[in-house]
C-alpha cells in the first residue's frame, strides 16, 4: 500500500500549507515551527517522488500534482475532523429509574456521586415516585421499591431490609442528661409517619417501639405527623423533636452526625427495598452497571 509509506503528520501538514498557501501560516494553525513544515514537505515530495509546490518570496504556489493531492487530502481531513468530533460527542447512554421519594432524597441522591465517578458516561433520570411504576406505560428502566417484592409479572431483587430507630439532633439531645429522659419527657414532640396504602410504614410505630424498649410512652407527648419520610427526618434534623427513622435511609444522617441516635434497640419493619423490573429489562447494559453499584452501596450484614 502507498499509504503505509507516506508520513500521515506530513500530510495533515501538507492540507493545510495548500489551504493557507504558506509554510509559515500553516505553522500557527499546526502549533509547530515553519522550518518543521518545510521539513515534513521535503520528506512528502522524497515519499511520493514528485514535487507538490513552486516556492516562492511570499509563500508557495502548489504544482499540477500539488492541486490533486490537495484535493484530496483537505476532504480527507475533513472527514477525519468529523469522525473524531462525532466520537467525542457520541450519544450519552440513558438510565431511568424510579423511587420512592424518600428513597431519592435520604438514600440515592447521597450516594450518586460515586455513581458518576465510576460510570461517567451513564446519563440518569431520576423519577420520584410513591406507587410502583407500570413499565407498560412508562419508559423507566428500574424501580427502587419499598414493599413486599411480589409484583406479578416482575423480576425483584432485594437490596435492603429495614428498620426502625429513635433519633433527634445533637443540639436538642445536649439539653437532656440522658436520651432516656428525652423519650418520656411530655415536652418532647414524637415526630411520626403516616404513609399512604401503596407505602405504609410497614407496621413502624412509635408505641411499637416504645413496648420492645420497655419504656414508657408519655401519651401526653405533642405529635407531628407526616406523609412522607424524607420532611420527618429533615425535621428532626431540625430539631424539632425525636424521629422513629428509617435506619438504611438516615446512616448517611447518622454518619455525618446530622442526627444522633438515641437507642441501640430497632424494630424490624415488614417491608424492604427491592430493585424491580421486566425481568429483560435487567439484561440491559445501563441496568446491569447500575445494579453492580447498587449492590456495593448496600449493607449485606444487615439483610
């Protein structure tokens, strides 16, 4: 092949001395010196044994054959430029996944940055979404669930189970000598979750949790209730009261020292959170990636 025994920088060089009509002008467009374009020319006219230009005082003028390889070797390059530009702004791939809210906002959204660290090329949409996708209507690819996992006609893999534990922040913990006295204290508001049907707290409840302690739940204590989990912990974290939280949901919380723990003893709920899906979907490439991460943010000694 003549190719292989013609310099490829020697012709990126010789397309551009043909559009701009000079060594030196070349060489500022190339980054490299004009006596480093005169020598790639020499070496191309040596490689291909016949003279491509007329030098000039002011710049050069191409040959016969100088015009033809110019034709050629500025399309060629172009094509190049387009292919390397095509690759470098190649279509992104695409990740759908649904979740719970609370899911989202305590748990996923926390951890998504090593995520991107690991997979920069994944683009993520995330859903916030209490009831359980229909993937007959909805383009998701995965849905983080919180529930039984028995979902006809869908694949359920277990991430995580659940349980509950008592928390508030450090500044409202200091004003008692110990997290006892805050528990029954009647001035201490119970902060509590009230969930829908399609995302019940799965039996958590507060005098649940007092009976397993052996404590003495204060009934004149004031109550908050909310409908979702992420507000209940974002005020606790207030410090607004004492949260029954959800243990998986707040260790980044806890971790951070955001929230304080006030009590070893957990309840165990009835639900945990699932990864579900068409069992195809999970043979797609976004979805298997994810779910090896997924895997290794979660707590196998707690399932």
């Amino acid at each position: 092949m003549l190719l292989s025994r013609i310099s490829l920088a020697s012709l990126r060089s010789f397309a551009e001395v043909a559009r701009q009509g000079s060594f030196s002008l070349a060489a500022e467009q190339l980054c490299i010196s004009p006596s480093a374009v005169s020598h790639q020319m020499k070496l191309l006219e040596e490689q291909l044994g016949t003279s491509l230009f007329i030098r000039r005082s002011r710049g050069v003028e191409l040959t016969s054959a100088g015009q033809r390889l110019a034709e050629h070797a500025i399309k060629a390059m172009q094509q190049l430029e387009r292919g390397l530009q095509q690759t470098i702004q190649a279509p992104r791939q695409q990740l759908r996944i649904a979740a719970i809210p609370a899911v989202t906002q305590l748990w996923l959204v926390p951890r998504l940055q090593r995520f991107y660290e690991q997979y920069p090329g994944i683009e993520l949409s995330i859903i916030d979404q209490d009831s359980l996708t229909d993937f007959s209507q909805q383009p998701v690819d995965l849905h983080l669930h919180f529930g039984s996992g028995e979902c006809m006609g869908l694949k359920s893999e277990l991430l995580m189970r659940e349980w509950g534990i008592p928390v508030c922040s450090p500044a409202l913990l200091a004003k008692f000598a110990h997290p006892k006295d805050l528990l029954e204290c009647s001035h201490t508001r119970r902060l509590a979750y009230a969930g829908f049907d399609e995302d019940k707290p799965g039996g958590l409840s507060w005098s649940g949790w007092f009976n397993q302690a052996g404590l003495n739940l204060n009934p004149n204590q004031p109550v908050t209730l909310y409908n979702h989990v992420a507000p209940l912990v974002a005020a606790a974290q207030c410090g607004q009261g004492i949260a029954l939280g959800w243990q998986q949901l707040i260790r980044t919380a806890l971790e951070n020292e955001k929230l304080v723990a006030l009590s070893e003893i957990r309840v165990p709920l009835k639900y945990s959170y699932y990864a579900i899906a068409p069992e195809h979907h999970f043979e797609r490439e976004t979805v298997k990636l994810f779910m090896n991460w997924i895997r290794t943010e979660c707590h196998p000694e707690d399932n």
